[in-house]
C-alpha cells in the first residue's frame, strides 16, 4: 500500500474515531443531570445531620421556635453542659466497647473467612447460612435470656459483658464480608508462600492481610458502627459504670421543659468519633466496600 493511500486512511480512521457534536454535548448533558442528581440527594441525606448541629449551638428558647429560627444567636453552652453533666466516662465506655469488640472480631472473622474460602470446609455454604441465620431473630427477642444469663453471672452493670455480646453480634457480619473479600484473593501467591515453607498463620498475616487491607478496613468501620450505636443492650445490662453514649443521650429527653437543643449537642458530639473513624478510613473504605462486589 502506498503512503498517500496510507495517509488517506489514517485520516478516515481518526474521523471515525471523533464523536459527533450531537453525541458529546448529549454526554455532556447526561454527565451534568447525574452530578446535579447526586449533590441534591447528598444534600437531602446531610440536611437533618446539618440541622441537628446548627440546633446544638443554639439556646434552648430558640430551638423550641416554631417554625425554627435559623439565625438566631449561637452559643456553646450546650456543649459546656454536657461536660457538666459528666459525658466523658459515657464515651470512654463506648470506645472501650467498641474497639475492644472490634479487634476481637477481626480476630476470630479472619480465620473463620479464610477457612470457608481459601481452604473451604465441607458444606461451607451451609456454615456461612448458619452465620446468617444468628441474624435472623430480633434482639429484643434475645433481650430475655441474656438478661437472665448475664445477671446469673453476675455480669450487670460490667461494660466486658458488653465486650463480649458486641463481638458476637458483629461476628457473623464480619465472617461474610472478609469471607467475599478473601474469595477475590488469587491462590497462586499463596501458594508461592506455602512453597517458600510459610505457614498457615504466617501466610494469613503476611500476605492475606495486606492484599485485603481496603476489606478489613471496611469490616471493621461497620462493626465499630453497630457497636458505637448499639442501645438494646447498653440500656438494659447496665446502670452507670457501663453505660454508653446513647444511654447518656437519653438522659436528655424529659417529659417537662426544654431538651432539644442540648439533645442536638449531644448527638452531634456522639456522633464525631464515628465520622473522625470513617474520615480516617476514607481511601480504603470505598475500594473496601467494592472488593468483593464483582467477581
């Protein structure tokens, strides 16, 4: 083929390869409805979140207005009335619960998640069902016989129990996720560790561990969650050395004179462990939440 011929045709193959005007500006379009669409649901989802914080610096006579006085004057003494009212053992129960149950659950969900998919045991779909199906019965349901249990033992008021109860709530939640994450691992690098003469244990923490950091992240953000906010059991297994920070929130709410305002504060300082761990978490989170997505 001779070069003004070639020319002729690597100029047909850049022509067929540019978007007509209609085409771009309708993609173009389509791009700006989505992003439109996506900032006006994110800020439907942060209104109430937005409100409860802009209420928590407001006096209570102003968050009681109706309708609501938005730019009314800000204070803090909200917040100074919650160190009054002694927040800080509330919370530092709460973390305690929280992080402690967190690392035990990453430490049983592990092994357990490796098991059923990198050395899958007989029948391990009828072992993952069985994690699933602790899930199914309402824990108010439970709410009976732990409280008998634990009061037989002797463990009232003792923020370990609740250690204990929060590992086992989130253990079949961690199982599955680690368990889709684990499946996505490639078996070859594994079986290059075991060839190099590693063990089992030191296959998992060297070379698992890494691979599935986003998953682990994600795993544990939402087990830390669920124990953060859980209120079912705080309130009912303990009376005041164990109780944690949604307890304290309901402290707030009485049946006479005005609460709301210090309620928003509390929440609204409650609520900022949760966001600082996420916001830490943030660059591992999404590709987290995604890594067992698609297989």
């Amino acid at each position: 083929m001779s070069t003004p011929t070639l020319e002729r045709t690597g100029t047909f193959l850049n022509r067929r390869k540019k978007p007509a005007r209609g085409e771009g500006d309708l993609a173009e379009r389509g791009g700006l409805v989505w992003t439109t669409t996506a900032w006006v649901i994110t800020l439907v989802f942060f209104a109430p979140v937005a409100w409860m914080v802009l209420t928590s610096f407001h006096s209570e006579a102003d968050a009681a207005t109706n309708p609501p006085t938005i730019f009314a004057g800000l204070t803090f003494d909200n917040y100074s009335a919650l160190f009054d009212r002694g927040v800080g053992p509330f919370l530092i129960n709460s973390a305690t619960a929280s992080i402690v149950s967190t690392l035990l659950v990453l430490a049983l969900a592990i092994p357990a998640a490796y098991a059923l998919s990198i050395k899958p045991v007989e029948k391990w779909t009828d072992v993952m069902f069985f994690f699933l199906s602790t899930k199914f019965l309402p824990s108010i349901a439970a709410l009976l016989p732990i409280y008998l249990l634990v009061k037989r033992v002797g463990g009232l008021d003792n923020i370990w129990v609740l250690v204990i109860l929060y590992t086992a709530m989130n253990l079949p939640i961690a199982v599955w996720m680690l368990q889709s994450f684990l499946a996505e691992v490639p078996k070859e690098i594994m079986e290059a560790a075991e060839v190099d003469g590693a063990g089992t244990l030191r296959v998992i923490w060297s070379v698992i561990v890494p691979i599935i950091t986003p998953g682990i992240a994600a795993t544990s953000l939402i087990c830390f969650i669920f124990s953060w906010n859980e209120f079912l059991l705080a309130v009912n297994l303990t009376a005041t050395a164990a109780s944690t920070s949604p307890v304290f929130l309901v402290g707030f709410i009485t049946s006479e004179g005005l609460f709301l305002a210090k309620l928003c504060a509390a929440a609204t300082l409650v609520s900022l462990p949760v966001l600082i761990a996420g916001f830490a978490a943030q660059d591992k989170l999404v590709r987290g939440l995604s890594l067992g997505a698609v297989k």
